[in-house]
C-alpha cells in the first residue's frame, strides 16, 4: 500500500494543493476552517511530509548541528533541553555530534554536521581552537553557548555571569564564618573566570592570606584527589569551591573516607545546579547557572541569525542564582582554631 501524498490530503480535505503546504508551513495566511480540514486530513490518512523534497525546494535542511565538547557534562542537559524547546517550537530539529569523538578519528569536529547540510550550528562547551569557528561562520549562522570562550567576528555567544556567580558563591562562605577557603579549579576560560573572581572576592575581604587554588580536571576523580591534597595541609581549609558539581563530588567522597562530616568539619559547595547537586543524599550547596535559559538565548540567537543573517556577534550572561543546601554550614570551633 502506497503512503498518502499531498495530493491525497488536498482531495481528502477539498482544497488545492498549495493550501495543504501553507498549513504544513504554518502559514497564517489560511482561514481557520480551511486549517482544520486540512490537519484533519493529514491525521486520518497518516500523511508525512517528504522532508527531503522540502528541503530542496526550500533551499533548507531544517536542521541545526549541535557540536557538544562533552556529552558527559550534566549541566549540558538543561542547556539542551532550553534550545531545542525553542527550536522545535519554530519547525527546527536538532542533530547532535560529540566533538570528542571526532577529534579522536581524525575528523574536524563540525566535519559530519556540515556534511548534513545544516542550517545553522550551535557549539555547546569549551572548543580546543574556537578559531576554527571562523571559517563555518562564513557559510551559516554559529552560536557558541555555554563557554566563554574568544570567538571569530559574526558568531554569538551565550554564557552564564561566572565572574558574578563565584562571587555570590564566595561571599556565602565568607558570610558563614569561613576565613581559609579553597578553590578546586578547573580549565578553560569558564575555569579561569571562576578562580579569578574567587581570588578577586577573597582579596576584597581581606582574606587573601586564606585564599587556596588546588588545580583540578574538572572530573569526579579529579575533585577526589585534589580535595585530599587540601585536607593533607597543616591549615587545612574550612571550606572548599569546586569549579562544578561534578568535582564536588568527589571532594565530598574524600571528605567522607577521611572521615570528616560536612558541613561540620568542612563546608563544599560546587557550580552549575546539575542534576546531581539536587540528589536528596548529596543535596550540594551549588550556583544555578541558568543552563535552561542560555539554551533558549542560543536558540534565539540562531533564529534570528537564520531570519537576518550577518551583522556583529553578540554576547548575552545569563544570570547565575545561588541555591542553599545541605553541604555549607559555619566552620566548627576546632576547625576554624586550626
């Protein structure tokens, strides 16, 4: 049995063809009982439109690349789910790749995405050469979201405020009581504006003297080593500031098998508000880093770029948050004596 054509919902619905593709374009050039016999028609007979001949016809794949450094970053996820909310609102989908996985094959890491003829492309997270960016910026709108990264002219980018949310988070342990603080560090212009802004935030205290910068990976296992590192020292730290949640975690498995209770005997906090800051048994005191909103602003970027195209990149902050829970609390007595 052959599939229905348009052909078939036009003569099902009783209009002409190129109604039942305005509808099917969403136009609103159609009068409302016309649309409602024609979505009809496409629901009783199981109509799909051939998106490959409407992509020829429109010069269009209505398609958006999505290039992810890490697909094992959990604040990605709301990031992804406030983008393609947008752009699945406005007829877009995306295809995603893992810029990991393409570096490791030898590919350059937008290649299999250009390859599909997107319409634009959205990079999620930091990129080895944000330079590289240039020469696609030149065929289709880019947006970069979720790093802060130096881009080429014409490309947006999207990012949380890490200067104001480290601060906002920097600020708590200092209003708490807590005098020797560390930073868990991480890479990348996000690492180094976090760690700048810690530093910047201690100084303005007068705690520059209490100010510890451990280098870290970014990584559970990273977190873990660098946090026992700390609590090796004679003036161990009271608190500690992971660069992400990810890395707190594994400061709050080191705390845990050195047998220190946190908060009581150390307070930790990490960055982005992922999903497993929120675990009842972890419940991390953490910086909401709008993940969901810097999706829907690189979506709306891109659209824009798709409906305009040319003009100077922009660059939009979205507004950090801080969320107080259960791994921050005043430094105790022995441990604020040293």
């Amino acid at each position: 049995m052959r599939p229905p054509t348009i052909r078939d919902v036009a003569e099902r619905a009783g209009v002409s063809k190129s109604l039942v593709s305005l509808v099917l374009r969403g136009s609103d050039q159609v009068r409302p009982e016309k649309r409602d016999a024609v979505l009809r028609a496409v629901r009783e007979l199981g109509y799909r439109p051939n998106a490959a001949a409407r992509s020829l016809s429109e010069q269009r794949t209505r398609t958006v690349g999505v290039l992810l450094n890490d697909l094992r970053n959990p604040w990605f996820v709301d990031l992804l789910d406030g983008l393609n909310s947008l752009l699945h609102a406005h007829g877009l989908h995306m295809l995603l790749a893992d810029a990991r996985l393409n570096r490791r094959t030898g590919q350059d890491a937008a290649d299999p995405l250009l390859d599909l003829r997107v319409d634009g492309l959205v990079v999620v997270g930091t990129l080895p050469d944000p330079a590289a960016l240039g020469a696609v910026a030149e065929r289709m709108p880019v947006v970069l979201a979720g790093a802060r990264e130096p881009v080429p002219p014409g490309v947006d980018q999207v990012a949380g405020d890490d200067e104001r949310g480290a601060r906002l988070l920097t600020e708590h342990l200092i209003g708490l009581g807590h005098r020797r603080i560390a930073h868990l560090a991480g890479f990348g212009a996000v690492g180094e504006l976090r760690r700048r802004s810690f530093e910047a935030t201690m100084r303005a205290h007068g705690l520059a003297d209490g100010a510890v910068v451990e280098a870290g990976d970014m990584t559970e296992e990273g977190g873990y080593r660098a946090t026992v590192r700390l609590l090796s020292r004679p003036d161990r730290p009271t608190a500690v500031f992971a660069v992400n949640d990810i890395t707190c975690v594994g400061a709050l498995s080191a705390a845990e098998e050195l047998g220190m209770r946190v908060p009581r005997d150390l307070s930790l906090a990490g960055y982005d508000d992922t999903s497993l800051s929120r675990l009842r048994h972890l419940w991390l005191t953490t910086v909401d880093n709008a993940g969901h909103d810097v999706g829907r602003r690189a979506a709306r970027f891109l659209l824009d770029r798709l409906a305009r195209p040319g003009g100077e990149g922009r660059l939009h902050l979205a507004a950090p948050t801080l969320r107080i829970r259960g791994t921050t609390g005043p430094p105790s007595d022995t441990a604020s004596d040293g």
